[in-house]
C-alpha cells in the first residue's frame, strides 16, 4: 500500500513509516501537492495509485464519493475523524492496515475509518 498524508499530518510521519516498509509520501514533502486543492489531491493520489491519510474527513469523503459517482473512483481514504492516541499509534494501525491490505488496488474506492 502506498501512502499520501495530507497537509493536516505532519509531513515526518513518512518516515518512520518508511522505517516500516511503507511506501508513504507527505504532500508537503511534494512540491508538485503544495496548495492543491482537495479535488486536485484526490486525482494526484488516484494517478499515483496512493491512499490518502487525512483528519479533513468531511471535505475528502464529499470529494472521494463524487469521484466514485463519476466513475472514476479514488485510491482510497484513510479517515481520522478525531485525535486518539499519539504518533505512535497511528503508525501502529497504518502498519496493520498495510499488512491486511497489501495491494495497491485493496482500497481502492473504499473508505477506512480509525
């Protein structure tokens, strides 16, 4: 699975991430992401086959389900609705959810809530 963290995230939640395996990238980290809109977001992260991590539940569900209702989908979505835990656990469920979803076609379309 790969990783697209929005702005929201700090952008040195990548690397341990890569510590892990995972192919993560923070969109402040990519100069081509910096002050897209979310739209914009949605189809870098689908022609990069990457799935986005964000806490901006409400404006990336709208933006991934109108994607799906055009038909053209999305990479996937990784939803953190509210602050649980610290750093550490999030890359703790992003490394379980790597392990059950391996491939980068797992989620796609699909919505994760943690």
């Amino acid at each position: 699975m790969k990783l697209l963290l929005d702005a929201m995230l700090p952008s040195t939640l990548a690397t341990p991430l890569r510590e892990h395996g995972i192919d993560a990238e923070a969109i402040d980290g990519v100069q081509e992401l910096t002050g897209l809109s979310d739209d914009r977001v949605i189809e870098w992260g689908r022609a990069e086959n990457r799935v986005i991590v964000t806490r901006n539940v409400d404006h990336f569900c709208e933006r991934g389900r109108r994607a799906i209702a055009e038909g053209v989908g999305h990479a996937g979505l990784i939803l953190l609705p509210r602050r649980r835990g610290g750093i550490g656990w999030l890359i703790a469920e992003l490394v379980q959810l790597a392990e059950e979803f391996p491939s980068d076609d797992d989620l796609r379309s699909r919505e994760i809530w943690l």
